[in-house]
C-alpha cells in the first residue's frame, strides 16, 4: 500500500491508502479549492471553525451526490422495470 506525505491546509499529513497517486491530488486540490471559497466568504475566523465549516460543506456535497445518485437508480430501475413489463 503506497505511503503519501503532503501539506494540506497547512498541516502535514502522512497516510497509507490503496488510492492512486491521481486520486490522492484530485482530493487534496477539492479540498484546498473549498477552503479557499470558504476563506473568502467567512472572513477572519478560527481555524478550527474553519474546518468545520469545510467538513459540513463537503458533507453537504456528498449527501446531495447520494440523493442524486439514489434518484437516478430508481428511474433506471423504473425504467428497467417498464421495459421488461413491455417485452411480455
């Protein structure tokens, strides 16, 4: 399993994960660019704070990916259902 080291919103960080190196950069440039969006609105405020905002926002974004991602299986599956009906 590959090791990594980076820097990521000031903080050095190391960890060993199955994910390519695309992936890795991919996730620590989504991050970076959320922090800098949540910089600019939030003005000056704790780190911590900070943070916490950027965790409930990427929260946010995978929890409407999932409703997304859930809607288009049940049309799919409706879909699959009405075609199969059809073909009897």
């Amino acid at each position: 399993m590959p090791r990594y080291t980076l820097t990521l919103l000031g903080l050095d960080i190391s960890f060993k994960t199955d994910a390519d190196s695309t992936r890795i950069k991919a996730a620590q440039t989504l991050i970076e660019n959320k922090h800098k969006e949540l910089v600019e609105g939030a003005g000056d405020i704790s780190k911590e704070r900070l943070l916490t905002y950027l965790l409930l926002s990427l929260a946010d974004d995978f929890l409407v990916a999932e409703e997304k991602r859930t809607r288009q299986e049940e049309k799919i599956g409706e879909i699959l259902e009405k075609t199969s009906t059809e073909s009897d």
